[in-house]
C-alpha cells in the first residue's frame, strides 16, 4: 500500500493487454562500472534535491521509479523475453517508498519446473545487481510456493500484500494476488489479529514507549513500521490503495489524514538524511547523528534549548501524534473487523455519557460543546467504572476536537477542578488516568506550563525518558508503592506509602517537580512556583499547598545529599534534618525521590542506591524523633557502634581484648564511617588473619545494601589505591564506594562496595575467587608501574563534551579536605585520579562515587600525606591542574 502521491493505476499494475513489452524493450549491455556511476549519480541527484527543500514524498517515490528503470533493463539482458518468470518488487520498495540506501527486495515469479532451466541467469541476474552496489533480498517462488509458505506466516502474508509487477510474464502477477486473496487465506479477521499482536510484541522489545535517547524511527511505537501496519490492514480489508481512502471510509477525517501524512513525511526526511550522513541504511537516531541532523533541519541553539533538543522534540511530538492515530484507527478497525460494527446497544451511564462494548462513549456528539468539563469527567469515570476497558475511538476523535474549550474559563470551573482533584483522590486508576490525559492532549491543555515539557528531551545519558514520559513513570512508581501487591518491591517504600496521610499532595508533587524544565532559571524553584499557584487555584489549604511546593522545590536534595555527602558522619545528617523539619516531610520526600530516580533511568538504578537512599532516610528519621536540638555527638555514636560490634565479634568467639588492642590503632573514621557489622566483620577478618599470610583479600556479598565488598589488609603502599582501582576497572568492575585508611603501624585497611557491569552484586563464587586472586596477586609483586586500563571510552559518551571541573571544600570538624570532582565517564578514571594523589602525596580516606549519565560526579574526603587538611591555596591549584591535565590528556589518547 502506498502512502506518497501515486502514479496511475495501470503505471502501479500494469494490463498485460496495455504495452509493457516497450517497456521491457532490450537495452545495450552495459558493464558494471556504468551502473555503479549511473546509480551514484542518481543518488547524489537525489540528495541535491533533497538539499534543496523537494517534497519527501517526491524522492522516495522517484528513487523507486530510478530503481525500476535499472531492474527492467537487467532482466531483460538476462533473462531476454522469458515468458516463464516475472519480476516482482515487494517490501517498502513494492509500496514505492524507497529510501537513498534501503534494501531492493524482490520476489522473481516463476512457473512450476522453471527454476531448472533459469537457475543460472537468475543467479547471474542476483550477483549482477549486488555488483553494480544494490543490496538486494530477493526470493525465487511459484504461486503454489506463494500460497504455501504465506499461508502459515503473516510476515509472508504482508510481504506480498505490496507486491508490485516490474517485468516478465504478465499472468503470473495476478494469479499470485488472486491466489492469496483474503478469501483464498488469512481472511481480514485473521490477518487483522495476528498484526495486531506482532505489533504489541514489536512495542515490547522496544521498551513500549517511542521515548527513547536513540529512537528506532520505523520500529519504535509511532514509527513507520506503525504507519505502514495501518496500510497493510486497510489493503487487506477495504482493498485500499492509498491512506486517504480511509477518508473515503469513514475511518480518517481529512486532518486526522494530514497530521498522519504530515508525520510520516518528517519521518521519512529524517530517515533520508540518515541515509545521506551515514552512507548506508541507519534507522536509529544515534548521538551520532542527532547534533548534525539538528542543524541540517535548521535548529540553532537557544539560551534554554539547545538544537539538538529542540529537534528531538519535533520528533517525540510527531511520533506522539501518530501513536494517538495509531491507537484511535486500529480500535475503530477492530469494530468493524472483528465485532463487524456489531458494537451492541448502549449501556447509560449519566446523561453525558454511556457504554457500547465494554468502552466509554458519548450520548452525544455535542455532549463536550454544552458541557465542556465532561472533558475531564471521561477519566474520572474510566476509574470508577473499572469494567470500562477505554474510550471509543469515535469520542476519542471529539475528545481531540474539543481540547480548544480547556481555557481560563474551564480552569476556573469548580467542577473542573473537583474533578481533577477527584481524580488524583481516587484510590485506584490515577496512574492510567493521568497518562490517557496526556496522551490525548488534555493535560497540558489543563496545565499550560506541562505544553513545554511534551516530547521535551534532554540531550544526556541520564534522562532516558521525555520530561512528560519521566513524569508519567514516576507517578506509575508513586502509585505502586500505595498497592499491596507491589510490597515486595520496595518494603520500606511500602511502609512509608502506608502512612502519607494525603496521596493526592504527592501525585501534584510528581506532576510539577519537572515542569519548569527548559525554561531557564532553577527549575525546581520556578516549579515550585507553579505549583503553589496549581494548588491555591484547587482550593487546597496553604499547608498543603506549602508542602507540595517544598517538595517540588526540594527534589533533588536527598538523592544529591545519599550521593555526594558522607552520610555517615551524624553532623551531615543533622543538617539534612534540620532542612526536612519533621518526619511527614521526610516520608513525602523519600518517596518522591526513591520514584523520581528509577523514573529516571531505570538501568541506572541500582540496589546501592536504594541503600544509600535508605540509610539517610532511616538517619534523618532517627536524628528528628531525637529531637532538633538534640543532635547525637560523634563521640557517643562512636561509642555506641564499638559496643555494639563487640558484641557481634563476641558471638562468633571472638576476643575483646584482641579487639581493643587492634581498635587502638584505628582512627576515628573507621568507627565513624562503618556499621557496626562492617566493623565487626572487618575485625574478624584481622584478628583471623596469618601475619605471615598478608596481604589480606576478602569478598563478600553484602544484602543489605546490594553489594559486593572487598576487603584489604595489607602494608601500606604509595600507590595501592590507583593500582586496586585500575584492576576492577579492567575486570569490569564498578566501585560505588571506596574507603581508606592507614592505622598507626601503617596498615592499609581498604574497603570498596562493587557492582558488576549490569550494575547487579557479584555472587558467583568463582568469579569472586578470581577477583581476590587477582587483587592479592598483584598485592604481593608490590611494583611501582602503573596500570594502563584498556577499554575505550563508550560510544555515547562521546557525544558529551562534559568539562573537566575540580572544587575543593574545608571540612573543618573532620580535619580533612572534600575533593568534587566532575568529568566525562571513562574507564581507568579512579585509577588516574588515585595516581595523581601518589604522585603529590595526598591521602585519601573516603570516596563517593556517583555516575549521573555520562557524566561522574565523585567525591573525595582527602588529607595531606601528615593526616592535616589541605588548605594551601598553592598546593590546591597544584593538585586540581595535575588531575585536569592527565585526564584530559588520557582522554584525548583514546
């Protein structure tokens, strides 16, 4: 089925009674070199014209017609006039929708015994056209092979459903088609079905959203391959020839068919660039390309929005667009395939609306012009009525038609706003209801500011989702944290969930935390602002409205503080109290940014943090029922975690004056920055351990917080934190956290939380024993040499040109100095910054480690090599220029 301007019918199936023997008349023979410079230079024409601003329907239609000219002339030089095979053109280049650098497929007809005698000019033919550089799949069939191998496989099915004749024998054509005729096999109904479910199982692999950082354009949802579905089911039911013979059908209104061509012209465009940039055929968005793509459709950077944004936008918006289409055609085809418009009688609802077949629907056509706020009452009902299985594709249609009535006025409506408040009130549906708002359109008709962030994408590693489609999932992961079959997810989450005393507070905190994104500016103050305005135009109370505000303000500040601070050391915990105030604000607060995270990048997210997430929420939950103004003193922390780890070191027999004569050694740190079962293992492990058997090695799997740790006890060495971490990074080995201590007989006490490259514990045994034997291994050879990590820098991660930034903060009370560094992810990164610290003497106690897409965001708790914070000016300048230089000179090199 075609979807571009199309040439006439006999030119599409020509008549055998009508001439095609001028058409196939004998060209000269011509040699392969000729081909190839007549097919570049049509090629090139083809791009100058696109260059040029020619309709896209006009060059993938004439790229066809170019291709036919060359497949006629080669048939015919070697296959003469044959009169037992035709060339068949099937595929994208049967419907003549040929991209610069698409596959030719074609299927050669033959009659039965035929492939005897023309195995070897077909052959001939097949070598001919992939020397002269086309990439051709082609199939060699009768029409008995035809029915045959069709009748089991829709994909066969489909691929002849656009066949289109070029050459040979005239007959074989259309008794193909009449032998595969729907009432021959795969009848509408069947076929209608079986499309349907490749399509959901194709959604499926793509993650089911067309929100991807690098998009596939034909096979993504809303994609060509979704376009293209439409077609094959409108062929095969209504035997349409083109898409605007749905119009005709009563299936498209006029628009509705301009937006869905206008959609699939911008895809084509940009498949056609991709063609022209990359050589050869490439239907992903890659980083690669998106920069270049940007400006070739003459986006320019903006003060709030780079190119590369803004044309990504235009892309998520259009493939949204044709999703609605998409959704909207296949429902009304499914009544009219399936339920043969036999769609039974109504079922009254109210006088707005009813019941047909299980979806929602009108009473009338004008239900949304006398009363507009039925415009929200639709997802309401869709929640109360959960026997409702959607809306029908007709009120869809009005519902789309009517969005223009969401103005000032409809906003100030009581009942508009009781019924959004209903909605986000309602115990069940409010994740399905608020995504159906969207993708209708009527979510950012009733919040204006929510229009900005629709297709909104931001051009990192982090953000794999639009601003709009993050929202959605983190209001699907508010909401099951409130569903007890969803409890063995995230038990504490649960927990919490259980207690919020209003729910409705959290969803407006979800929906607007994003909202001012691209608008410049802090967007989670501007945010706030939004949404306090939101809620006081919602009748909420101004506690309410102040805590949804606070939030959207605020939604950042617990991850940044789990990520970025020691949260070990109570003073920090203390002021992350301080600023939550009381425990309510604590549970809304943790909720919101244990969702909005995995909202984020959900391959990102990691048992580690939720651990972290986890620890500070306990802490700060601990440090506010103490009370405020009765902050815990380090010493007595201290205290209490020593007793409690000598009574764990107790219960497996252990020591405690073998214990206090090892803590003696110890600095403050240890105690204060480890749990009371890590310190009691930790001294297990030590007290266990040979002398003569040094250096230490020891893993574990550690539950509680999703990791695996290793543990060092070994001499202390100059360079044994660059020489460990360059070691795990060559093993594909992530360290979320590294602490370091030397204690006053100047042994090194190491210990680093790892994750594999799934960001998931090691737990295999073996992989575990090589890891410590590879570690100890290189322990012992004590060699000064440095390791040079082999692996390259990621792919993507070469499209962010991030800067390499270094700040340094006095961290007084600790006698120590926080290193921040910000830089480009590569691999070998903690191994370079440790060997800077060798090379200039520093001593490193403790380390962050955060990857925020392809960007690291770590910290470092350093001191000089005396145990004394560093705070010459001179030697900080120092320190941040030799970790500047080596790694962007290292990252130049590879």
């Amino acid at each position: 089925m075609s979807h571009s301007p199309q040439p006439s019918d006999s030119a599409r199936h020509p008549n055998p009674l009508a001439g095609e023997r001028e058409v196939c008349a004998p060209p000269a023979i011509k040699p392969i070199a000729v081909y190839k410079e007549r097919l570049k230079a049509d090629r090139q024409a083809l791009y100058g014209k696109f260059d040029q601003g020619t309709p896209i329907a006009e060059l993938v239609l004439e790229r066809s017609q170019l291709i036919d000219a060359v497949l006629r002339e080669a048939w015919i030089n070697f296959l003469g006039d044959t009169e037992e095979a035709a060339l068949i053109a099937v595929g994208g280049y049967g419907r003549q929708e040929l991209q610069p650098a698409s596959d030719v497929d074609i299927m050669v007809l033959i009659e039965p015994g035929a492939d005897l005698h023309l195995a070897d000019p077909l052959e001939g033919l097949v070598t001919f056209l992939w020397d002269i550089g086309l990439e051709v799949g082609h199939s060699v069939r009768t029409v008995d092979d035809c029915v045959r191998e069709a009748a089991g496989d829709v994909t066969v099915i489909t691929n002849l459903l656009e066949a289109r004749w070029l050459c040979g024998n005239t007959t074989l054509y259309p008794r193909m088609r009449e032998a595969t005729a729907p009432d021959r096999l795969w009848g509408s109904e069947r076929f209608f079905a079986a499309k349907t479910l490749e399509q959901r199982a194709r959604w499926h692999k793509y993650g089911g959203t067309a929100y991807n950082l690098e998009p596939n354009i034909k096979e993504n949802p809303g994609g060509l391959r979704d376009i293209q579905m439409i077609g094959w089911v409108a062929k095969r039911h209504f035997d349409a020839e083109t898409l605007h013979d749905l119009v005709g059908h009563g299936f498209l209104t006029e628009a509705e068919y301009l937006a869905l061509i206008d959609g699939q012209a911008l895809l084509w465009r940009i498949r056609f660039a991709l063609h022209q940039l990359n050589g050869r055929r490439e239907d992903r968005l890659l980083f690669d390309y998106q920069r270049t793509l940007a400006r070739q459709f003459g986006f320019s950077d903006g003060d709030n929005n780079l190119a590369v944004e803004q044309f990504m936008q235009q892309y998520y918006r259009a493939v949204q667009e044709l999703n609605r289409l998409n959704e909207m055609l296949l429902q009304l085809f499914r009544e009219a395939i399936l339920l043969h418009d036999d769609i039974g009688p109504p079922v009254p609802i109210n006088k707005r609306f009813q019941s047909r077949s299980g979806y929602l629907e009108v009473t009338s056509p004008s239900v949304f012009r006398l009363y507009p706020f039925a415009l929200l009452e639709v997802f309401h009902l869709l929640q109360i009525r959960p026997e409702l299985q959607g809306v029908r594709a007709s009120t869809i249609r009005l519902i789309r038609e009517n969005r223009h009535r969401i103005d000032d006025a409809f906003r100030a409506d009581l009942r508009t706003r009781s019924l959004f408040m209903e909605i986000l009130r309602e115990p069940s549906g409010v994740t399905h209801a608020i995504r159906r708002m969207n993708r209708y359109g009527v979510l950012a008709a009733y919040i204006p500011a929510f229009a900005n962030i629709v297709g909104r994408m931001q051009y990192d590693l982090l953000h794999v989702y639009t601003v709009d489609e993050h929202t959605m999932m983190l209001l699907r992961n508010l909401r099951r944290f409130t569903t007890p079959k969803y409890d063995d997810e995230f038990p504490l989450c649960s927990a919490v969930g259980r207690r919020i005393p209003k729910l409705e507070l959290l969803y407006l905190a979800g929906l607007f935390h994003d909202i001012a994104k691209g608008r410049g500016g802090d967007h989670s103050t501007l945010g706030a602002r939004d949404a306090r305005d939101f809620c006081r135009l919602h009748g909420l109370g101004e506690f309410d409205t102040q805590l949804v505000a606070w939030m959207v303000e605020q939604h950042l500040v617990m991850s940044m503080t789990a990520q970025r601070k020691d949260i070990n050391d109570p003073e920090v915990v203390q002021a992350f109290a301080e600023l939550i105030g009381d425990p309510t604000r604590l549970d809304y607060l943790y909720l919101l940014t244990v969702a909005d995270a995995r909202a984020t990048n959900p391959e990102r997210w990691n048992s580690w943090m939720d651990a972290l997430l986890r620890e500070l929420y306990h802490g700060t939950r601990r440090a506010l029922l103490r009370g405020l103004d009765n902050p815990q003193a380090q010493d007595e922390l201290i205290m209490l975690k020593q007793a409690e780890a000598m009574r764990l070191v107790a219960r497996y027999g252990g020591d405690p004056s073998a214990c206090n004569r090892l803590w003696i050694k110890f600095s403050l740190d240890f105690f204060l920055h480890n749990s009371p079962d890590e310190i009691a293992w930790q001294t297990r492990q030590i007290l266990a351990a040979d002398p003569s058997q040094l250096p230490l090695v020891v893993i574990r799997p550690v539950t509680v917080r999703g990791v695996t740790e290793i543990f060092i006890y070994t001499r202390d060495r100059a360079n044994l934190f660059a020489r460990t971490t360059a070691l795990l990074d060559q093993m594909g080995l992530s360290v979320m956290d590294a602490r370091v201590m030397t204690t006053d007989d100047r042994m090194a006490i190491n210990s680093y939380q790892i994750l594999d490259q799934d960001c998931t514990p090691v737990d295999d045994p073996l992989r575990m024993e090589e890891i410590r034997s590879t570690l100890a291994s290189d322990i012992v050879e004590q060699t000064c040499a440095s390791i040079k990590v082999a692996r390259s820098i990621p792919r993507r991660h070469r499209h962010f040109p991030i800067e390499t930034r270094i700040s340094f903060t006095a961290d007084e009370p600790n006698r120590r100095t926080i290193m921040r560094l910000n830089t480009l992810d590569r691999p070998g990164l903690l191994a370079e910054v440790g060997a800077v610290f060798q090379s200039c003497g520093i001593r490193l106690q403790n380390a962050k480690i955060a990857t925020v897409g392809a960007e690291v965001d770590d910290v470092f708790f350093i001191t000089s090599g005396d145990d004394t914070p560093i705070t010459c000016e001179t030697a900080l300048a120092c320190l941040r220029r030799e970790i500047h230089d080596r790694l962007e000179s290292h990252a130049s090199n590879r």
